[in-house]
C-alpha cells in the first residue's frame, strides 16, 4: 500500500516536526496533518477522507490516546493506526491492539526503523518490536492476534452469516465487514469462509 496522506497525533510539538519531516523525506509528496490534541486530530479526520494511515501517542491531556481509538472506532474509520509512545506499557499496548491498533512503535526507534515498522503495517502486518512480541503470543491464540471486533465476525463467519447478516447484526456497513473479513483471512492464511472457518475451529477461538 503506498501512502499519500498521514495524520500524526501528539502533544509534542517537537516530536511533530521531527515525523513531519521524517514523512516528507522518506515518502515524495505525501500530505501531512498534523494534530496536538484528539479532538483536533477528529476534525481533521471529518474534514480528509483521504487521510491513509494515522499516528498516535497515547499519552494526551484531555481525551488520550484510548480514548480517541474508541471513538474511531465508533464513527468506523477503517484507516491503519499506529501507535508510537515513549512508554511501553503492556497494558496500554494490549488494549490498543485489541481496539484495533496496527501497531507499536518506540519513540526511540531510528528513522531507518520506525520507516521499516511503517512500511510492515502499510502492507496490512500488525508491527510489534521484538522485545515485546510475546503480547500478541500471549493475548492472541496460538500466536494469531484478531481485535474483539474481529473476533465477533470471525464467530459470525463460522455460524454461516452472510455479509449483509453480519452488518445488520453488529449494526456496521457491508463495506466495514468486507473489510474485517479481509483483514481476518489475512492473519488466519485462509483463502474462504470454509478454510476460514476449519482454521479458527483448528486454533481453538471458540473452544470451551
């Protein structure tokens, strides 16, 4: 996935001049948007659609970093979000992760570095550094991590729910299911429903 729009949300200033500068140098004629706050970042989102991948410190005054996940989440963007923090809290990462976050970036991340973690999500990886890698073996299953509103369609799937079931049942848009179930074939290796559903029965999802 090539990348023509970013949003980087942080209450540093200098922080957003130096990714500023690190988009511009390393990827020719992307459009950066800058935001020090959540609620500026929401209004810049309302008023790009075009915004490609976001980028997000989750220690913020006022609404943070979770909370601002929630709300995404709420009006359904389907834009990949990183997270990149100084801190890394185990807890603050897992529930990311599970609220759909693609990723994990040190703010000590060199630019070579935090320009390979980029390019890990851009092709639809979840990105986690090595040394806490064990967060995605430990809350996913078998080492396969799907978010809890992934999971919900993953179980819709396996109970024979068409597309258009499974919006109308998580009261979501066809085009938000297309896009978990592309997202939940990616990380299982699956190729159909079928294979699907024969491997999240294999991994134990909903074992009891």
């Amino acid at each position: 996935m090539s990348i023509k729009s970013v949003l980087i949300v942080d209450d540093h200033g200098l922080f957003l001049e130096g990714m500023s500068a690190f988009f511009e140098q390393h990827y020719r004629g992307v459009d950066v948007h800058v935001a020090n706050n959540a609620t500026k970042a929401l209004d810049l989102l309302s008023e790009n659609k075009n915004i490609d991948l976001i980028l997000l410190d989750l220690a913020m005054p006022g609404i943070d970093g979770q909370e601002f996940l929630n709300t995404i989440n709420r009006k359904h963007y389907l834009i990949p979000l990183i997270i990149v923090s100084g801190s890394e809290n185990s807890n603050q990462v897992k529930n990311a992760l599970t609220k759909g976050a693609m990723g994990f970036i040190p703010k000590a991340y060199s630019g070579e570095q935090m320009k390979a973690a980029v390019q890990r999500v851009l092709d639809g990886h979840i990105y986690l550094p090595e040394e806490i890698q064990y967060l995605v073996e430990s809350d996913g299953v078998n080492g396969v991590f799907l978010s809890d509103r992934q999971v919900e369609v993953l179980k819709l799937i396996c109970n024979g729910l068409s597309n258009k079931q499974i919006a109308y049942q998580l009261k979501i848009s066809e085009a938000t299911v297309k896009t978990h179930i592309s997202n939940i074939f990616r990380e299982l290796g699956a190729h159909s429903r079928m294979d699907c559903a024969r491997k999240a029965e294999e991994l134990g999802y909903f074992s009891s």
